[in-house]
C-alpha cells in the first residue's frame, strides 16, 4: 500500500511536467527573450538586439532544471 502511494506521489510531478504543449513552450520561449532583452537594457548591455547579445541574458532565463537536463557532458578525445 505505501508502494503505490509513493509511486502516485513521485509521478504526480512528472506528468504535470509533460503536459505543456508546443504552443505553451513557444509562448515561454518568446516570453524569456523578451524578459532577457529587457533586462539587458536595464543593465546597460552593449547589444540587446541580437541573438549573439542576448545569449548570457538567456542563459540566465532558463530555470534549474532547464539548466541541469542542457547540461552536455565533455566528450573524449
């Protein structure tokens, strides 16, 4: 019985993570480069208009999690 309680409540948050369509992922994407834009010209940044500029301002947009599953492990040589 304690099984399967602790099963339900470990995969409660898996399935509400997998329930954001494409279109809801497209509005969140837009919704950070306008938040990572703003805040680039708040701090006085030397290019908030371009991909290239705003790529530190993103990379600060993106939660724990976004962090940790883009993390890339070094490749051998």
């Amino acid at each position: 019985m304690l099984t399967i309680a602790l099963a339900v409540l470990v995969a409660a948050p898996v399935a509400a993570q997998t329930q954001n369509s494409p279109s809801d992922r497209v509005t969140t994407k837009e919704q950070r480069a306008a938040r990572a834009k703003e805040r680039c010209k708040l701090n006085h940044g030397v290019d908030c208009d371009t991909p290239e500029g705003l790529k530190e301002w993103l990379l600060q947009e993106r939660s724990r999690q976004e962090a940790i599953r883009d993390r890339r492990l070094p490749t051998s040589q």
